[in-house]
C-alpha cells in the first residue's frame, strides 16, 4: 500500500513537471517596439493691448469746450499671444457720467442739477466701435447704456484672432455743436475698456 501510494505521488509530479514543459514549448512569436518621448501639450490663450498683458485701459472725456464739437477717437491693436484661436470680445466697464458742479448757467438750463450726482456728458455723446474699419456698435455713452457695448458685439459676426494674429479696434466718438446746451457744463465722463479673448467652442 504504502509503496503503491508513493508511486502514484511520483507519477502525478512528474505528470505535472511534463505538461508544464510542454506548454512552455507552445508559445507563440512576438516583437515589442517602444515609442519614447510621447507627451501632451496644453495650448495657451493670452492677449496683448497694443503690446502689453492684464490691460484694462482706462481714458477720460473732460475739458470740453474749447471747441463747438466734440469729437475724438482711441485705437487698440489687439494680439493673441497664444498657441489657440479665440475670439475676442468688447466691452465696456465703470462708465460714469459726473456732475462735479453746478454754476448758474447750468442752473438755468438745468434747475434740478445740484441734486443730481449723474452728468448729462454721456446722453448726447455717440460713440461708434469698428473692428478692422467694420462697424460694431454704436450707441450713446449713457451709464444706463454700459452693457449695450458688449451686448451688441455678442450679436456681431465672430472675432476671431488666429495664433499670432492681431485685430484693430478703434472707438470714436462724436456730437455736434447743436445737440448739447448749458446742462454738460462742468460735466465728466470716464469709462473702461475691455477686452476678452475666448477659446473657440467646436
């Protein structure tokens, strides 16, 4: 029994030491190349405002008067500076319009002016927006108008601005002799203006 028993363990490990030979000897060929250097890159989106970053240009209407009208215009050359295309967006921010005085002819013309702290500048001011010589918006620079500037340039073709490229914006603004009487005098305007610069949605 005893010798039965051993014989049969025999058997079974070499049984089991020949079937893992002969798997062994059924494998089949293969070859491994490696490519190296494999990375991702995240592009970027930047801006300049007539070559400089983080701008927010801010400019004020004041001193007006040596002449019958008022007229004027500022011009921004707008760079990506980035890898991306984007698309660029207007618009405008802190638009104030200040009384800052009230003298007798402004009283005359204006009776309640010294209880008012918002100037009257802006309402007979048009100012017009173009991207690249095509008009934008154009709208009065009232401050309850602030947001008709970037409401309107949403509506607009797209901006778009290549990596590397660049677009002009001009503003100008404009009022006849005319269309303004004593109730501006002493009047103030200032404003911001903004830019953006979007990454493109597919």
């Amino acid at each position: 029994m005893c010798m039965k028993s051993k014989i049969y363990v025999s058997l079974v490990i070499i049984a089991l030491v020949g079937g893992l030979g002969y798997a062994a000897t059924q494998a089949f060929f293969t070859a491994r190349e490696t490519s190296t250097d494999s990375k991702f890159t995240v592009g970027t989106l930047d801006l300049s405002v007539n070559d400089q970053k983080d701008v927010v240009d801010p400019f004020i209407v004041s001193g007006i008067g040596a002449s019958g009208n008022i007229s004027g215009g500022k011009e921004w050359t707008v760079k990506n500076i980035g890898t991306l295309p984007g698309r660029l967006f207007f618009s405008l921010e802190n638009l104030k319009n200040q009384e800052n005085d009230c003298n007798k002819p402004e009283k005359q013309t204006e009776a309640e002016c010294e209880a008012n702290e918002d100037g009257e500048l802006g309402s007979v001011i048009t100012a017009k927006v173009s991207v690249d010589g095509t008009e934008y918006v154009s709208s009065t620079l009232e401050t309850a108008n602030q947001a008709v500037f970037g409401d309107t340039w949403k509506t607009k073709p797209n901006v778009v601005i290549p990596a590397g490229g660049q677009a002009t914006i001009r503003m100008e603004w404009n009022t006849p002799q005319e269309a303004y009487d004593n109730r501006i005098q002493s009047d103030s305007l200032s404003f911001d203006a903004h830019f953006d610069l979007e990454q493109l949605k597919k």
